[in-house]
C-alpha cells in the first residue's frame, strides 16, 4: 500500500481484502486527507470503517442519489433486478450520525442502511460498496457494469451548486470572508426576508 501510495495515484480501488493493519490504515487515512479518492469495495465486515457495517440480508435496493456521478448511468431498474442468490445485500453499511458524506442508495427497513456510502475526509474520499460486485464478478453480469460505473466515478468532480446561497445583511464579515475563500458563491438579502448562516 505504501508503495502505491509513494507512486503519486490520484485514486484506488480495494476489494475484498482481509482487514487492515492499523499501520497501513493510518497510511490510508492520510493519504485521503490529502486528496486520494478511494473505492473499497466488500470490506471485511470486521475492519474498523468510518461507517459501521450490518449483516443485514436485504431483498432490494433503491436509488437515492441519481445525480451522483457514480450512479448517473445507474437506473432503479437495474437496482431492482440485483438480486444474485436472492438478497441484494447480505451486509450493508448503518448510515453515520454525523460527518459528510453522501448516501447513493437506500435499503433495509426505514432505510436506515446504505450498499454504497460516500465519506469526505480533507481533500479526499472514501466510497464504500457491500453490494457483492466482486464475489459475484464472474456469475452477475450486472456486477462488471457496477463496478466500471463506480471506479470511472472516482476522478469525475462533483457537480457544484447553480444557485447562491443568500446570506442576512447582518451577517458577520468574517463569515462572507470564509465562504469567499472556499468559494462558495452568495448574495446579500433584505433585513426581512434572509437566511441565517451564523446560528441565529
């Protein structure tokens, strides 16, 4: 892993792999802090993930972020005739209370569970997938197509909001300062119809 990290790669694809040494896990953290966007695909149940992982058999899963560029050419349709075995997961990730990330599609009851899970770290990303794309690789035909959707994915940018973000003409100068320097985009709005950004 240090090796290929030493070697400058903008993106890596794991799978399957027996769970992480914690050294080569500090590694791994690191290196996405940094910008390395990461695609982790059937982890260990047992590895220590940013998001807990559920032995969960589920019958079906739904779309949840069309948009997204790793599911842009992804359908519903495809989503509901996954099924290899009978279950289209057997393990799938609890969605995380806090942190940033983006859900890609729902399963289980209330939808509480994720097959596919993205984590912002710094400049970086984790995308994780329980669905069995790579145990299933040479009997699903679905699984092959999957698979290139989610690693073509890992070097697309994000889509960036169109519209501005309105801000109070009170707000504190230090905050414009802040969003001008990540540069988000925004306008000023009346006294009597704005939208708070410092918490009041």
């Amino acid at each position: 892993l240090e090796q290929a990290l030493n070697t400058g790669i903008q993106s890596l694809v794991l799978g399957q792999l027996p769970p992480m040494k914690i050294k080569n896990r500090k590694i791994l953290n690191g290196a996405i802090v940094k910008g390395l966007k990461v695609l982790w695909l059937e982890p260990s149940a047992s590895e220590r993930l940013p998001a807990r992982l559920d032995a969960k058999h589920e019958a079906f899963v739904f779309l949840r972020a069309p948009q997204d560029p790793a599911m842009i050419n992804i359908s519903n349709q495809d989503l509901a005739i996954w099924r290899p075995g009978g279950n289209a997961v057997s393990m799938s990730f609890i969605k995380p209370k806090e942190g940033i990330f983006d859900v890609l599609a729902d399963t289980g009851t209330a939808l509480r569970h994720t097959p596919l899970l993205r984590l912002y770290q710094g400049k970086g990303s984790l995308l994780l997938c329980s669905l069995p794309v790579v145990s299933e690789y040479a009997k699903e035909p679905a699984a092959a197509f999957i698979v290139q959707e989610l690693i073509n994915s890992l070097n697309t940018p994000l889509k960036k909001a169109n519209t501005k973000l309105v801000i109070g003409k009170n707000t504190p100068r230090e905050t414009k300062d802040v969003f001008k320097k990540i540069g988000i985009p925004f306008s000023e709005g009346s006294p009597n119809n704005l939208y708070w950004v410092n918490g009041r």
